[in-house]
C-alpha cells in the first residue's frame, strides 16, 4: 500500500521504517529539514535498535521522508498523524500538532479524488478524532468523513529502545473505525500480523491506549512501594517480585522495583487521563497515587546516600542518565531531579551514561563532570548510584574498587548484592534489606 506519515518522531519514524521494510511505500514527513535529510541520508535521527539497519535497507527503495505533506498525502492512500502531542501546564495535552496536521491532511485531500484513510496514531484523550481531528478534515477537504475519506484511531504499543522489535512482534493491534470501510484498509495493513487484532470505536481505541499505560505506571509504583516496605521488613523486594510475578495473573513482566518511571510516555499520559477525568469531574484517587509514590521514588536514592554519608563535597558518580536503557531520551528521566538533589546538597557529581551525555549537556551544562566511560566516572568516588538499567552496568563490580569507597546505591536493582559483597562493596539498593530476616 502507498502509505504517508505525519511526524518523524519515535513512533512515526518507527512505524514508517517498519511499514516500508513489510513492503510498503512509505513517506515519512516531518517539518524539520534536518531529520528529514538525515532520513534520506539513511541517518537515524534518533538511537533506536536496529533502526540504522531498517533505514540503510529501505531508504531509496520504498521509504523516503520530505517536508511537503500535500504531495505526501496526494500520492498515498493511508496518512497516519503521528505528531507529539506534549503536556501543557496543568496535565492536559496539547493538539496543535494534531490539529495542524489534520489541516494539512485536509487541504491534500481536497485535491484528491480517490478514497483515502486517515490514520490517528499520535496518543490522544477519547473524543479528539471525532471531535476535533474528522471537523477539521472535513472543513479543510470539503469532504464527509465515511463518505468521502475513512478515519481510523490506531494506537502504538511501542517500547523506545525496543520499538522495532514491539512493531514487528505485537501482543495486539488495536483499530478503531469511524465506519467499516475505513477500519477494511487498515485491517489489510495488518491483516498477516500474527496477533489478536480488535477492531472496535475511535473512542474505544484512544482509551485503551491511555488505559494500558495508566496499568503499567500503576503496576510499576505497586512494586515500588512494595519496595519500601521490603526495606523496612528486612526482605529483597526481588524475591517478593519474583514470587508475585509467578502467578499468571500478575506476570513478572513490569515488577522491577526502582527510582521510577519517566519518559515521554507514563508520566504525560498519567497525568493527561487525571487531567481529563477532572474536566468530567471525575477524582482519580489511584491515579494520583501512582504520580505522587513516582515523584517520591526518584528521591529514594538520595535519601539512602544520604543516611550512608553527609553528601556535601563528596564525589558522587552518578551512572545513567537516560529515562530506561537502549535509548538516549531523557524527557521526564529520574536521574535529572535525583542529580538535582545532590547538587544543592552540595556534592560533587559526576556522570556517565552510554548515549544519553549529549542530551544531558542541555540540562545539567557545566554543573556536573561528563566522564567518557565508566572508569573514569567512578574514579576517586565517595559513592556510586545507578540510575538506568543498561546492560553494560551489570558486570562492573570489580571497577567499584577504583572508587575512594566502595560504597554503591542501586536504584535499578541490576546488581547481585551477594556477589557485590564479595567484591568488597558496600552494597545498597531499593527493596533491599542489608541484613536480610531469614
Ligand atoms: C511505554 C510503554 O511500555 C509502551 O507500550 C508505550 O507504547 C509507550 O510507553 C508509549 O506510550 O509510547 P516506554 O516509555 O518507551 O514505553 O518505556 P517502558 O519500557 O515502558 O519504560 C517506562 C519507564 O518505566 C522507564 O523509566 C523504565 O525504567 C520504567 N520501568 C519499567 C520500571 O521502573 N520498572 C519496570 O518493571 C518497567
């Protein structure tokens, strides 16, 4: 199928790429020139897993990225909108992005005489696609949306960092249709995908979006404060976590206890669902709760640091700066208020991660040290505290001894404490007891 996309961010970059590579062509638009040359140029302009591979394979082919949406949308037969929609102040979210590229969509379509489907992919609150997005595609078009043009909602499930292999390997795919006709084509798109795939209403598709995420930030703030209360009853919250997630119900998947949950996702579409279920009146008692326990686990660390040592002029290195592992985004990251902390306490921080330092540049400038790798960062240190999971930190115990002590906080849980102990650190963790009740 000829396929347009609206936005080159994680998702529409992603969805493009992958479109392209089952055989599809794709062109991704975006209104910034540079991404859309990198594009071209078989550049990702994002780190993304195997998405270098993808480009290099289907750039020049079957997938190519422009700035000009009319002629994008003119020789398509399916536009996806996969624009941002970032949060305003009070939590709920911004849909001028959405809202220009249904105007653009529009314009296209008012030249254009075959039948066309417009695809929603960005995350937006239930109502938006019939209530904002099909008004102004008809105003802008001139047409009737189920008779002139189709319009479907189909959210992503992708996980940054493992996005490719989440497109390719869905546990669902998810259609709303405004009407039959419009949800056929997408299904046509998908229809070889090996996984359940719901077709149900625009409304339906935007709320099943917002509530799966609500569930795993939920699911993620349970387990942290599990955590706290395996501290104070002398437990290893990974033991709970293991034990809990044998039950089918539950699984194990999403019950790593830790700093908490950042991102461009859980945080923003938490607080976008409180924010609508607000204008309807409706208090989001359990919501709030996951919000408020994830802005008090970021500091969870420093508090543990902080009973270990006065923190002032100490050398604290801090390891990981990105939201998660696999990825240099840093929107809503933990290790940004965690690194916060320490400075007005007056420590000396250094840090590292493995992609995310140019991002972090933006943010902390010269107020902390930059180090190129995790020797030099850990040199010296009066304390370590991880921050991200990345792999890469999970074998490192014999470099804790280039510290001054080898005193290490794991806010991720990546570390054996048995095994840290037998190297000589002095292990602390979330959800850890340091003397475990047998
Ligand atoms: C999340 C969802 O997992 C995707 O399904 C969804 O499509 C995406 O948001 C989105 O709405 O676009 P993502 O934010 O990329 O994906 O990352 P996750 O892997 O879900 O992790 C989110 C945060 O939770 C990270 O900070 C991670 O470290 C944290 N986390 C995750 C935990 O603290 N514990 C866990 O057990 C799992």
């Amino acid at each position: 199928m000829k396929i347009s996309i609206i936005g080159t961010g994680y998702v529409g970059l992603i969805t493009g790429a992958c479109l392209a590579d089952l055989g599809n062509s794709v062109v991704c638009v975006d209104v910034i020139e540079d991404k859309v040359k990198s594009i071209n140029s078989a550049v990702p302009p994002i780190h993304e897993e195997g998405l270098l591979e993808l480009l290099k394979k289907n750039v020049g082919k079957n997938l190519s990225a422009s700035t000009d949406a009319k002629n994008a949308v003119k020789n398509s037969n399916i536009t996806f909108i996969a624009v941002g929609t970032p949060s305003r102040d009070d939590g709920s979210i911004d849909l001028k992005y959405v809202e220009e590229s249904a105007k653009s969509i529009g314009k296209a379509l008012k030249e254009k005489n075959n039948y066309h489907v417009v695809v929603v992919k960005s995350t937006v609150i239930p109502g938006t696609t019939d209530s904002v997005v099909i008004p102004i595609l008809e105003e802008f078009s001139g047409k009737v949306a189920g008779k002139d043009f189709g319009v479907c909602m189909n959210p992503e499930f992708l996980r940054e960092g493992k996005a490719i292999h989440d497109f390719m390997n869905p546990d669902r795919i998810v259609i709303g249709e405004y009407d039959k006709k419009s949800g056929d084509k997408i299904y046509k798109l998908y229809k070889n995908f090996n996984c359940p795939i719901m077709r149900t209403s625009l409304r339906a598709a935007e709320m099943i979006k917002y509530a799966a995420n609500a569930f795993l930030a939920t699911k993620i703030s349970f387990i942290n404060e599990i955590a706290n209360i395996c501290e104070k009853v002398g437990v290893d919250v990974c033991d709970i976590a293991k034990g809990v997630g044998l039950d089918h119900r539950i699984s194990p998947m999403f019950l790593n206890a830790g700093v908490g949950f950042g991102g461009s996702c859980f945080p923003k579409d938490v607080r976008a669902l409180i924010s609508e279920a607000s204008e309807e009146n409706y208090n989001t008692i359990l919501l709030n709760a996951v919000l408020n326990l994830n802005e008090k686990q970021k500091m969870r660390v420093v508090e543990i640091a902080d009973n270990i040592m006065d923190l002032s002029d100490k050398n604290i290195t801090v390891l990981g700066l990105a939201f998660k592992e696999g990825t240099d985004d840093i929107r809503d990251a933990p290790p940004i208020p965690t690194i916060e902390n320490l400075l007005r306490r007056g420590a000396k921080v250094s840090v590292y991660d493995p992609e995310a330092m140019e991002n972090a540049k933006g943010i902390f400038g010269n107020k902390v040290k930059y180090c190129k790798n995790i020797e030099s960062a850990l040199k010296d240190a009066d304390l370590c505290i991880i921050m991200t999971e990345w792999d890469e930190f999970k074998e490192i115990y014999d470099k804790f001894k280039l510290m001054k002590n080898s005193i290490v906080v794991d806010g991720r849980r990546i570390l054996d404490p048995i095994k840290a102990e037998k190297y000589g650190i002095k292990y602390y963790g979330i959800g850890y007891h340091k003397n475990q009740i047998r």
